[in-house]
C-alpha cells in the first residue's frame, strides 16, 4: 500500500512539469502572434507617404493681432442686409506680427470677399459663424502655406487610427493659429 502513495506522487510532478511547459509554449506563441502582427501593420503603414501641414508650436504666451472694422453687404436678397465685424488673428509667437503685418491688406479683402458671399441667415446660427472664421483662417493662412489648413486641423483632431496609413509631417511656418471675432454685428 505504500507504493501506492508513492507511485501517485511520482507521477504528479511529471504532470505539473507537462502543465507549466504547455502554458510557457502558449504564451510565446501568443507574444509572436502579437508582435508579428504588431510588426506588419506598422510595415505596411510607411508605404505611400503624403505631407501634412502643422501648426507651429505656440512660444509663450498667445499674441494677438486685431484687423480694422469691417462692413459689407451680405448676399441676402434685396442686399439690405449688412454686417460690421473685426476679426482678430491669434497668432503662433512673439515674432509672427512681423511676418502677417505685410499681408493684413490682403488678408482684410479676403475677410470681406468672405463676408459678401454670406447670408444673415447663414451667420446667425453658432455653426456659420464658427464655418465663417474657419473659411477665413484658410482664407490668411493661404498666403503662408500651401495647402488647405483646415484639412490638417481636422485630421489633427481626428482620432487615430491603426489601419490609417502614417503621414510624413511637413512643418509649415504659418504665423496664424485661429481666429476669432472681437465684434459680431448684422443689420
């Protein structure tokens, strides 16, 4: 009867030891699997490269530059409509007033051309007035960068996504990081 005892404990070891191994072999695997899936989806991320324009990072604290009062006439029909606004331009640094001073000519006829194609109807909800500034933030930062900076705010602001393919960021010296409205005035 004493073999007995012995023969059982004699075999639990094996079985522990089979047991522990099994685990060992499972989780390796599981880390390749996840490392070697990992490993292609990042692989085939850095296929196709496209630009991506970035604000310049902000340096101290926020400056600001206020254009002139603007008035124009809306697009409503009858054209009784107007609008007084003055739009102020948030800018990057301390050193970005001197690079937007040479363009503020332009970038006032910009505003007003903007202005005249809309409708009181159109900029007195929240949403046509948050469209106008971004329309005219496209509208001034046009004369520093390339390409359209809203779609890099919206991309930006998007949540990320594995699947999506990485984009080679482009920095782009755009002076210009928002706009926002000091006066909102329709008669």
């Amino acid at each position: 009867m004493s073999d007995k005892p012995e023969g059982e404990g004699a075999e639990a070891p094996p079985k522990s030891k089979k047991m522990l191994i099994m685990i060992i072999a499972a989780v390796v695997v599981l880390a390749l699997a996840g490392g070697g899936g990992w490993f292609f989806l990042n692989k085939g991320s850095g296929e196709e490269e496209e630009e991506e324009v970035q604000q310049v990072e902000k340096k101290g604290p926020p400056q600001y530059m206020s254009l002139e009062s603007m008035t124009a006439n809306l697009a409503d029909p009858g054209g009784e409509k107007m609008i007084q606004v003055v739009v102020t331009l948030e800018l990057s640094d301390v050193k970005a007033p001197e690079k937007v001073k040479d363009f503020v000519p332009a970038i006032r006829a910009d505003a007003l051309m903007l202005l005249t194609q809309s409708t009181s109807e159109e900029l007195l909800t929240k949403e046509g007035k948050e469209r106008l500034a971004d329309d005219i933030f496209a509208e001034a930062s046009r004369h520093f960068v390339d390409e359209d900076p809203r779609e890099a705010r919206k991309e930006e602001a998007a949540p990320k996504d594995k699947k999506k393919k990485k984009k080679k960021k482009k920095k782009v010296d755009n002076p210009i990081v928002g706009v926002f409205f000091s006066s909102f005035i329709i008669q």
